[in-house]
C-alpha cells in the first residue's frame, strides 16, 4: 500500500540496522514517547535489529494508558445511566475501573459505542434527541482538534443533549516529568511523529536544551523508527542535543495552525492526574468556561468518587521508562488481556499488552 | 429466483407476529406458504416431526452452528447467505461432502415478513450454490425486543469419502501451509456498515461455500492433513488451534499473507490487524511439502482460489506456538486475541 509498504522495507531496515550498529559506541537509553511505536517496535521485532548497546524504554504516551482511575470510574457511572447513550474509541472500553470497564457496563443494560470519531457521536446526539450523548474524550494533542471540532459544532448546530468526559493529556510537560524525576534513565528521545503533526515541534527545543537530550520527531512505521534511532544516536554519540524531524512527510515545524486555532478556542490548559504518574502541572486539557456547558463533568454531578488501584500494578514505574513490563510479578501471571490489573495490559498501544503479545 | 413472488400473504401479514411461532394456523401457514415454497415440496407422507435421510456412506460428519450477524445484510452476503455457507464450510474442512442441513429461526415479534422472505430466497440460493438440501427446520418467534431481528441455527450432514482423518493431529513437521486468498474481506464490509464507523469501501464480504474446492484437492488425491476455515478471530486464531491441536509450531512469513489494500488502508485507519480480522470463504490447508505445488495449481484453477499461495510451513519443534516473521525479517510470536478487536484511539 502506497505510503505504508515502502516503509516496512526488509532491505532498507537491514541498511538502517547496520548504520546504527556503525554509529553506536557507547549505551544509551532513548525512550519512544508514543505507544503506537512501543507497539511497532515490539510487533515488528525492531529491537532485535539494535546492538545490546541501545535500550528502548516505552513512554507515557498511550492515552489509555494513562487516563486516570477516578476518570474511568466517572466514565462508568455516566455509561450506567438510562438517560445516556456513552460513546467511545474502542480501546477504552476494557479499561479497568474500580468495580468493572465499559464493555461490563454494556452487558448490565448500559448504552455504550464504539465510533471512531466524535463527530459520529455528534450525529447520534442529533438522532437521539431525548438522549444525553456522553463522548469520552480522551488522547494527547493527535486527538483533541477532532473532539474540539465537535463541541463546537454541538454549539453551532444548537444541541444541547451532547457533552464531552474530557480526559485530554498533553506530550511536553510528561517528558518533562520524566526527565527531571530522579529515576530517570533517558538520554535521547522520539518524540511522538501524530502529536508533533498537530502542534509543530518547537515547543520541543526548550526542553531539549535544558535537559541536554535529542528529541527525534518519529513517525510510526519500522523504516521511521529505526530511522529516528540512527538519528537520536548519532546526536548522543556526537555529545549534541537538537530537535530534528524523522517524520518529515507529516509533521512541519509550526504543526496545523487551523487545528491549533480550533483547540485553543475550545480547550484551556489546565494540571491533570497521569495514571501511575500522579498530578502534572499545566498537563492537559479541559473545556473553557464558554463550552462548559458541554463538560459532562459538570453535567452529571457525580460527587465523590473513591478509587482502588492494584497495589500489584507497576504501570507507573513502566509508563515512566523505570520498569520493563517483563520486570513485573504480575506479568502474565496475575495480569492478563483477559484480566487486567492496569490499563497498559489493555490498550493495543500499552506496553505490557504489547510484550504479552509479541515477546512472551 | 430474484423475481420469485411470495406465496406467503405478506400484505395481510407484514410482520413477524407471536403467533407466527405458535404452532397454530398462523404457523402452518408460514412454513407452507414460504418454508416449503422455497426448500422443497411437502412430503408425499406429509410434514413429520424428523426426515429420515438414506446416506450413501458409512463415515458422516456433523455439525452445528448459530448466526447472529448485525446488520443481516451487507455487502457480499446476508445472513441467510451466511447461515448456509458457514456450516457448509464446517463439514468441508473435515473432508466431508455436505449434504444435508437443517434450519432453526429464532424471530423477533415485528420483523419486516419482506425481509424474512428476502433471506429465505438468500438461503435457498446459497443452499443451491452449495449443492445441498434443507431437509428440517424450526421456528421460534420472541417478543418485541427480545431479539434481533432475526437468528438462525443451522446444523449439517456430509459424507467423508476421504482417506485418514483431517485433524490438526495429523499435520506433520515440513508440511506446507496454503491458503485460497486475500483475508479480512468479512470482517471489513461487516464493520463498515455498522453505525459509528463511518469509512467508505467496496470491499464486499468473501462469503463463500468451499465443498467445491476442497473436492478438487481431494479428488486430485492430495495428502491433506488439516484444513481450517478462518471465521472469526482470523487467520491467526486459525493457526493457534493447529499449533496447539498438533503440539506443533508454525511459521508464517506476513509479508506472504495477501490482504487487500482497502482492507490493509481500513485495518491501518482502525487500528485492528488484518491477521485477526474475520473471513467467511477463506481457509487454509497443511499438505506434505512435495504436494504443495500442485495443490496450490489445484487452488488457483478455481474461482475461489485465485489469490491463493503459500503462506508457512510447520516447523521440526513440538512447542505449540505460531511464529510470524515480520515484514522487516524479524521473528516473533503471533498469539490468539483476547476478546474482541477494539478500534484504537489514534
């Protein structure tokens, strides 16, 4: 397929490959933010084809992954209501909350969805209007011009049964928080290629000069990042530390103004709980006071939620490139797809379902 | 058949009513005027509570399944189309000539009795196709709400005329492993249709009977050691039955799964893997390596084999695992789904 499989060459890879193993001389630990690369890399075997000397650590940036308990439980509490139709992306749905996920919700009479945008659950707001229709609008920078796009297009079409569960995170200030925990272990990293498509990545360099590491915006196929490694590296050989763009075909430094426009009209930065990680300074997103009417927060008051994580759970540790998820106890033995103890055994994009998958 | 007009009074009866399932006139009526229409005359002896089948072979195979397809029609097929050709499906790929099926309705008070009509002609086109007869058959109506519109059950009988038992048991180390085309049509046309995934393709579902391809390798006196049709949970659910039915592993080469570029464009969008994704006419087949060439010459002569090719072999080692080799030549482990493919978020 055009734009896909010239990217999944096996020859090129094998050149790429050798490349790094030229250039490397010294170990390094580089992070991939993006759980759509910890994915390719462990679906695609990437990592066999890197000398010993580089270790990838899997980062925060599965939305899944990271969306707070006491979210997953308000969720649950909005799905369960007779007066409300709940739609959601699909990975969301297996997400553990305290007493149960979405999908078990569903089977107890709950009206939850699947979509695959939240403008479909715009036009199941217009077609139910005696139904409240609740989107869970979770994701980093890739997703919030979409959900964006919907509030205010409930707001110009004049619906008032539509509102957003806002659990929107933000790239930066998690790199942030990694690089100045004092775990941290990452050296270089590769900036998340679909996140950096929205926002440009100049508001990578500040970071990049403070903490002294590359940042290599990658995209997502094999060639992207093994490509994007042989450029992290050589930085990390050469002692230098730029922002530089793997992914040229899709990202441009300013990013899509259009879709910034649309977010900020929307959305105010604001701190937000990381599952595993903790509260965040100026981390996510959330409705600005004129669209409040649209946050089902608001809408639907929930009260106070209590929440129970499993004290077994590593995923902050693994969210923040401390653990591999094989480092566990659980792993695969008390957590399984089947019954899971975090979210990042859940989301296609979490690193604990992805070693599971692939690498057991 | 398409222009076939319904001996049923579908005006006096547009809808599917309790008493359509309630063993009275209303019933009788149903099952003479448009069961037995379109699967067959009544016979001389009259409607009995069993049909007495003479076999012509000693070795039967047997088997069961339920349809519950939403929407019941989609591009490809229905569910009617559906009910015949995976059943049918079922007794091939044990080597049996099918012969026999029986058909249960589950239907929902207020079902359009057009569309009831529209899948009753489907079925019988499909059971045409497929060169077999409905022989007995059931129906039930729930209330409103209680349903889906509508289920079908279809149980079946073929006869084995085969040699040695088609069993993931039999596969042997060095078997190649083929199969007869493209995967994830089904699951794609399925999805595309359902509300709140809104994309566009042409893909149609691959829904097909393959008695009559799998009769070709036999009567072409191919080895099969196992066969398996790919429903759902795909390709690589398929490959992880054998592998754990043989104590045997499996290598598969991904690059030589063929997958239509609009299934390929739609799984990449979604998230989902077309390895995974559901097929209704695809299978694959594990024959000893000396005949792999001519039983994929067998596959490829026939309308429903013309993508086919080999895509693994089986492997000298007893663990039972599948292991895939990626496009970019590393190895690793493709495992069976947990639960359902879930579209991703980005």
């Amino acid at each position: 397929m055009k734009y896909l499989d010239e990217y999944k060459d096996p020859k090129l890879a094998a050149q790429l490959s050798r490349q790094i193993y030229k250039i490397t001389t010294k170990p390094w630990v580089i992070m991939e933010v993006c759980g759509g690369q910890t994915h390719a890399i462990v679906k695609f075997g990437i990592d066999t084809l890197l000398p010993d000397k580089i270790e990838l650590v899997h980062g925060p940036g599965c939305p899944v992954c990271v969306t707070p308990l006491e979210m997953i439980d308000r969720a649950l509490a909005i799905a369960a209501r007779h007066d409300v139709i709940f739609c959601s992306f699909g990975d969301m749905l297996r997400v553990p909350g305290t007493g149960g996920d979405l999908l078990s919700v569903k089977a107890q009479g709950g009206d939850v969805r699947i979509v695959y945008s939240p403008l479909d659950a715009l036009k199941i707001a217009q077609d139910n209007p005696k139904k409240e229709i609740v989107f869970f609008a979770v994701g980093f920078e890739t997703t919030a011009p979409a959900n964006a796009m919907a509030v205010y297009q409930a707001r110009e079409r004049g619906l008032h049964n539509f509102s957003l569960l806002v659990s929107h995170v933000l790239v930066p200030p998690a790199m942030e928080a990694i690089l100045s925990s004092k775990n941290n272990r990452v050296q270089g990293f590769l900036a998340a290629g679909h996140v950096c498509t929205v926002m440009g990545y100049r508001e990578y360099s500040p970071i990049a000069a403070k903490y002294k590491v590359p940042i290599v915006v990658t995209g997502f196929e094999p060639l992207d990042i093994l490509q994007g490694i042989a450029m992290c590296v050589e930085q990390l050989e050469e002692g230098q530390y730029d922002v530089e763009n793997q992914y040229a075909r899709s990202v441009r430094a300013e990013g899509n103004v259009y879709a910034q426009d649309l977010i900020t009209k929307v959305f105010c930065v604001t701190p937000r709980k990381w599952r595993g990680i903790g509260e965040i300074p100026q981390s996510g997103f959330s409705l600005t006071p004129q669209y409040r009417d649209y946050d089902a927060e608001l809408k639907f008051n929930l009260g106070d939620i209590k929440t129970q994580e499993s004290r077994d759970c590593l995923s902050g540790l693994i969210l923040q490139g401390v653990k591999k998820p094989h480092e566990c106890p659980a792993f695969a033995v008390t957590c399984t797809p089947e019954h899971p103890l975090g979210a990042t055994m859940v989301s296609s994009e979490g690193a604990c379902s992805a070693y599971y998958r692939y690498k057991r | 058949m398409d222009t076939w007009n319904c001996p049923f009074p579908i005006q006096q009866y547009p809808c599917v009513l309790l008493a359509h399932g309630g063993g009275g006139k209303l019933m009788q009526q149903l099952i003479e005027k448009m069961f037995t229409e379109v699967f067959g005359p009544k016979p001389a002896s009259g409607l009995h509570d069993s049909t007495v089948l003479n076999l012509p072979a000693p070795r039967i195979a047997f088997t069961t399944d339920s349809f519950v397809v939403s929407p019941l029609f989609f591009p490809g097929g229905d569910i009617g189309t559906l009910a015949v050709n995976g059943t049918v499906n079922d007794l091939s790929m044990s080597g049996a000539r099918p012969l026999y099926l029986s058909l249960g309705f589950i239907l929902e008070e207020g079902l359009s009795m057009d569309i009831l009509w529209r899948i009753v002609r489907s079925i019988r086109k499909a059971a045409d196709a497929a060169g077999v007869k409905i022989v007995t058959g059931d129906t039930k109506v729930v209330e409103r709400g209680k349903g889906d519109g509508i289920y079908i059950n279809t149980s079946g009988i073929g006869i084995v005329e085969c040699e040695g038992p088609i069993v993931p048991a039999s596969v042997q180390a060095g078997d190649a492993i083929l199969i007869n085309g493209d995967v994830g049509r089904h699951g794609i046309a399925i999805m595309a249709t359902r509300e709140g995934l809104d994309f566009q393709t042409t893909i149609e579902s691959d829904c097909a009977p393959l008695n009559d391809i799998v009769s070709r390798l036999i009567q072409a006196g191919i080895e099969i050691h196992c066969m398996r049709d790919l429903t759902r949970g795909g390709l690589a659910s398929a490959l992880n039955e054998i592998a754990q039915g043989s104590s045997k592993t499996i290598q598969i080469d991904e690059a030589s799964v063929p997958v239509h570029q609009q299934v390929a464009s739609a799984c990449a969008i979604l998230g989902l893997d077309p390895l995974y994704v559901a097929n209704e006419g695809r299978f694959i087949v594990f024959v000893p390596e000396t005949q792999a060439p001519k039983a994929l010459e067998i596959l490829q002569s026939h309308a429903l084999g013309q993508g086919a090719c080999r895509i693994g072999k089986v492997l000298g080692e007893c663990k039972p695992v599948v292991i895939l080799k990626s496009f970019i030549g590393a190895s690793r482990i493709l495992d069976m789904i947990s639960g359902e493919q879930l579209p991703r978020i980005c």
